[in-house]
C-alpha cells in the first residue's frame, strides 16, 4: 500500500502540473492565434486524463490476489498503459489533421495569423516544466518498478518535447515574418509525429504484456544460469515467463536425482523458488515442476 500512495502522490503533482499548463497554453494560443500552442494546450490535456486514468487503475492493481483473480491484479497497471498509449495516439491524430488543414489553405492562398509573443513565452515554459515532471517522474517509476508511472513519464517528456517544436514553430512564425506564419501548423504537425511514435512504444509495451509476451531474452538467460548454480539441479529447461504489472511470473522445469526422498526434492525446489524471489521480487510468482534424472544420467 505505500508503494501506491507513492504512486499517487507522484501522478497528483504531474496533474496538478498538467492542469496549470493546459490553462495557460489554451489562453496563449487562443490570445496568440497559435495553432501550434492549440495542439500542445490539447497534449496537456490529454496528459490530465491520463494522469486521471493511473490513478484509478494503480488502486486497483494494488489489490491482492482474490477468488476471481488468483494473479493478482497487476495487469491492471499494464492496461492503465495501453489507454495512455491509445490516448496518446487519438491526440496525435486530431493534431495531424488539424496542422494538416492548416498548411493546405496556406497553400491555396490563406493568409495565416502569425502567433503572438505570449505563445512563444508560454513555450518555454512548457519545457522547462514538463522536464522537470519528467525526471521527476521517471526516478519515482524506477524506485517503484512500476510500469504506469514510465509511461506516464514518457507523457511528461513527450509534452516537454513538443513544446520544444511548438517554440521553435511560434519562434519562426513571430520572428522571421509574414511568408513563414506556416511554421506555426508545421510545427504542430511535428509535435503529432512525435506523439505518435511515443503512443506506439506504449501500446507496444501494453499489449505485449496483455498478450502474455515472454520477457527479454537476457532475463531469462540470466534466470537459467542463477538456477544452474544450484547444487543438485541439473538442466533447468522449459522456461516461461511473462509480467504480472510490476512483477514477474516464472514457470521451469529442473532434474534431480530420482533416488531421493521427496522432501528432499521439495526443499530443493524451495530452494529454487527462493532464489528467484531474492532476484526478482517477493510478489515474483514461481512454479518448479521437478523432473528426475534418466538413468544413465545418475
């Protein structure tokens, strides 16, 4: 439980962050007729639902295994990941679309509406902000191994990054005068591609473990090799892993010597199960199916 009041203090502060940031960045680019702060005054606000969205779903993922649920309910942080990914990617089109619609009356003669001086301000202060969220984030997701609060922190660093586009796109458009008012929808434009490619790293990551993806070859190399070392195991094999939310789920298969008792063979599989548990985590779920040793293997 205190690993989520954690969580939720961090989502608290990036929201209430998001939520300053979504106000003035819809003032500056209504005030400034800035298209490029639209869109980014509209990636905060999907950076609030989804903080909204972590919060929810981290209660619910924090509560212990139950009749209907014998995991656990980790996979509800996994799925908390995926709705911020496909939130992100709904975001990146409706800004495509929009910059897209832009530039094509540009280029039929509308004459567009260079942004103002608060736009650009705004901006930079957008960066400077989400980065600040962002780092402070991440160090939290690392501390707590949890995988809503990552992708909540690529939220942060993706609004921090598109401002970065907007300001340049605003910069353009205010400073080098009327023919280059284009850059402000083309800087929007950048900041959708952007998101998009960060809404499909999460999706990524969100179905693969809803889809019950095996974890990273080098994990499951190491987990051989740990249970290798154990005296009396002999060809740990038929491994199969996946992630639980913030933990993991280990299935394998060991040999032993047929000629001992089966308390000593079920000492020995604790024993396997203890190691992995000091490695990985005590919520870590471990199976040890025992196998014994063929014949002229004794």
């Amino acid at each position: 439980m205190e690993r989520n009041k954690e969580i939720y203090k961090v989502t608290l502060v990036g929201g209430a962050a998001n939520v300053f940031l979504l106000l003035i960045k819809f003032l500056a680019g209504v005030l400034g007729h800035s298209a490029a702060m639209i869109a980014d005054a509209v990636h905060s606000l999907s950076d609030f639902v989804t903080d909204i969205i972590v919060l929810v779903f981290i209660r619910i993922s924090g509560k212990p295994q139950d009749k209907d649920h014998d995991y656990g309910h980790g996979k509800y942080e996994t799925l908390a990941t995926t709705l911020i990914g496909l939130a992100l990617l709904l975001v990146a089109c409706g800004i495509l679309y929009s910059g897209t619609a832009k530039i094509m009356r540009w280029f039929q003669g509308d004459v567009l509406t260079a942004p103002g001086i608060l736009a650009f301000w705004v901006a930079l202060l957008s960066i400077a902000v989400k980065e600040c969220i962002y780092r402070y984030t991440t160090a939290k997701a690392r501390i707590f191994n949890s995988q809503a609060l990552e992708a909540n922190a690529w939220h942060h660093r993706s609004d921090a990054l598109s401002s970065v586009g907007t300001a340049l796109g605003i910069g353009g458009a205010i400073f080098l005068g009327q023919r280059w008012t284009v850059l402000d929808p083309l800087a929007s434009i950048v900041v959708g591609l952007f998101i998009v490619k960060v809404s499909f790293d999460l999706l990524g990551n969100g179905i693969g473990d809803l889809t019950e993806r095996s974890l990273p070859d080098a994990i499951e190399k190491e987990m051989i090799s740990m249970v290798s070392t154990l005296p009396g195991v002999v060809e740990p094999h038929n491994l199969r892993t996946r992630r639980i939310g913030n933990h993991y789920a280990i299935e394998i298969h060991i040999r032993m010597d047929g000629d001992i008792t089966l308390r000593e063979a079920h000492d020995k599989a604790s024993e396997v199960e203890r190691l992995l548990k000091d490695r990985y985590g005590e919520e870590t779920h471990v199976a040890v199916h025992v196998e014994p040793l063929p014949s002229h293997s004794r």
